[in-house]
C-alpha cells in the first residue's frame, strides 16, 4: 500500500536562501528526511522538530549508504504511511542519481514528486558575476561529470573540447578535480590554452573559493592550492568577464600566466 508521499528536493548548492519556496514546504511537510552528504544541514532549520533525519552520506567519518539501502529506506517509510524528503545537494536530476531512485521507486509503484534546486554549476558561475551563455561568448553550455564508473572510460575530453571550440560552449566540470590533468591534456586538443578557466570550491557556500587561471593553468593551479571536493571546473569566453568583477568580489583569485 502506499500510503506516504515521497519528494525528491533540490537543497541548493550550500547557501541556505537559496532554497525555493517548494523545497523549504517539502521540508516543513516531512516526516522523514534522507539527507545527503553535500547538503548544507542548515536547511534542516526548517523541519519538524519531531521528524525523523538519516544522513546517508559519507562526511562525519561513515562509509555513504548504498545506493540499494537508501532506496529500500525510502521505499519502507512511504509504505509507512510517512512523508519522506529526499535532501539531495544542488539540483537532484544533476549528477545526483536522482533519476535511478525516481525509476527504482516507480517501479515499486510509488511515484516521486520532484523539486527542483539550483545546481552547483549555476551557483558557481553566477558567484563570479559571468553569466554562462552570452551572446557573443558562449552559445550554449555542457555540464559534464569528471567521474567514470569503474571499468568505463568516462568522457571524451578530446571531443568535448573540439565541440566546446566549434560550438562556443561553456563547460561546467563536476567531480572534476581528480581528474584534473587529463581532462586538460584532452580539452587541450581542441580549445586554445589560453583560453580562461576557474575552478570554484564551495559554491555559495560560507567557504566559497575561487581561482581563475586559464585552460593551460587549470592542473597546475589546483595542485598548488590543494583544491579539493566539492569543486566545479569552468572553462570557456564567458569567464572573460571576470575581469569586469569589482575587486572586493574577487578575494582568492590567482592567475596564472597563459599559454
Ligand atoms: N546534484 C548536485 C551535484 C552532485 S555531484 C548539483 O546539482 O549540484 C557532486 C559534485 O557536485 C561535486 O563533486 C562537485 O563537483 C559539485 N558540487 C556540489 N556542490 C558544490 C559546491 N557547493 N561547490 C562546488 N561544487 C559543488
């Protein structure tokens, strides 16, 4: 029987205001909330003070939940007649394995409702005062993940920077840092070096970090500084506004030289 109700809520980037109003009445109308690791638990302010909260992440020392066991979770406490919040990071349908638990609680006949959030990708480019398409800069923008499966080989870099070149796209790199050097070695093939780059750590949130150097720079300047997760890369003509940022915006930026 089902008997619950079952929301998947975009949680935003890490700036608590910018939760939409949809997110924040999901939250108020839980009974359970699943939250996950990149989730700023300052949104949590807005539960019930008697519903009940799993952090299913891996931050705090844990191993994050498996995927299988979160989903019977979810599945159990609707079943329960509970109102159940599933708190993913930035937007859930980014990244966020969002579609697998909407498709594996379909097909446990229990439908999903969705609420959107805004992606970390959007958050972070927005932070540097750019925009991400442009009319003269930036016709349209790929979001790409960094991370391969294992035993698969993940993104063509080659291929995305030529069509990143012949397109006039922004690029939006998530869980890209580990993988920094190849991604530029690939992007190299096809984009100019000098071509601007950023790499944006703790988008909106209180630690926010940013460093604008360029294709060329973009491994050098993340394994000087030790840039670690959560980081997006950006790449492309948009970021050529940064230079129009005022200077007390503009605290962290380094450059490197161009190549
Ligand atoms: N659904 C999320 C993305 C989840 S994948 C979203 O829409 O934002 C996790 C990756 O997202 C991280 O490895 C990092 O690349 C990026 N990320 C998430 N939050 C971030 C933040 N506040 N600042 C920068 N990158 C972030």
């Amino acid at each position: 029987m089902n008997i619950g109700t079952c929301t998947l809520v975009g949680a935003g980037p890490g700036d608590p205001e910018l939760l939409t109003l949809k997110a924040v009445k999901a939250i108020e109308a839980a009974t359970v909330l699943l939250v996950d690791d990149l989730v700023n638990t300052d949104v949590l302010q807005w539960a019930r003070p008697d519903a009940r909260v799993v952090h299913v992440g891996k931050r705090g020392g844990c191993k994050s939940t498996p995927q299988a066991f979160i989903e019977k979770l979810m599945i159990a406490a609707v079943r329960e007649g509970e109102h159940v919040v599933r708190l993913k990071g930035g937007d859930p349908f980014i990244f966020g394995r969002g579609g697998e638990e909407v498709e594996h609680l379909r097909e446990a006949g229990i439908v999903c409702a969705v609420v959107n959030g805004i992606t970390a990708g959007l958050a972070a480019v927005s932070s540097l005062g750019v925009p991400l398409t442009h009319r003269d800069r930036a016709h349209g923008v790929l979001f790409l993940t960094g991370h391969a499966k294992p035993g698969e080989a993940g993104v063509d870099w080659v291929q995305v920077g030529a069509t990143a070149h012949a397109l006039h796209l922004t690029l939006v790199v998530y869980m890209g840092v580990s993988r920094i050097a190849q991604l530029q070695q690939g992007l190299l093939a096809g984009l100019p070096g000098h071509t601007p780059a950023a790499i944006v750590r703790d988008a909106s949130g209180a630690q926010q970090q940013h460093w604008v150097t360029s294709l060329a720079g973009l491994a050098d300047t993340a394994a000087h500084h030790g840039i670690a997760s959560p980081a997006v890369i950006i790449v492309g003509d948009v970021l050529h506004g940064v230079h129009a940022l005022a200077n007390d915006r503009v605290h962290g930026v380094v450059r490197t030289a161009s190549a």
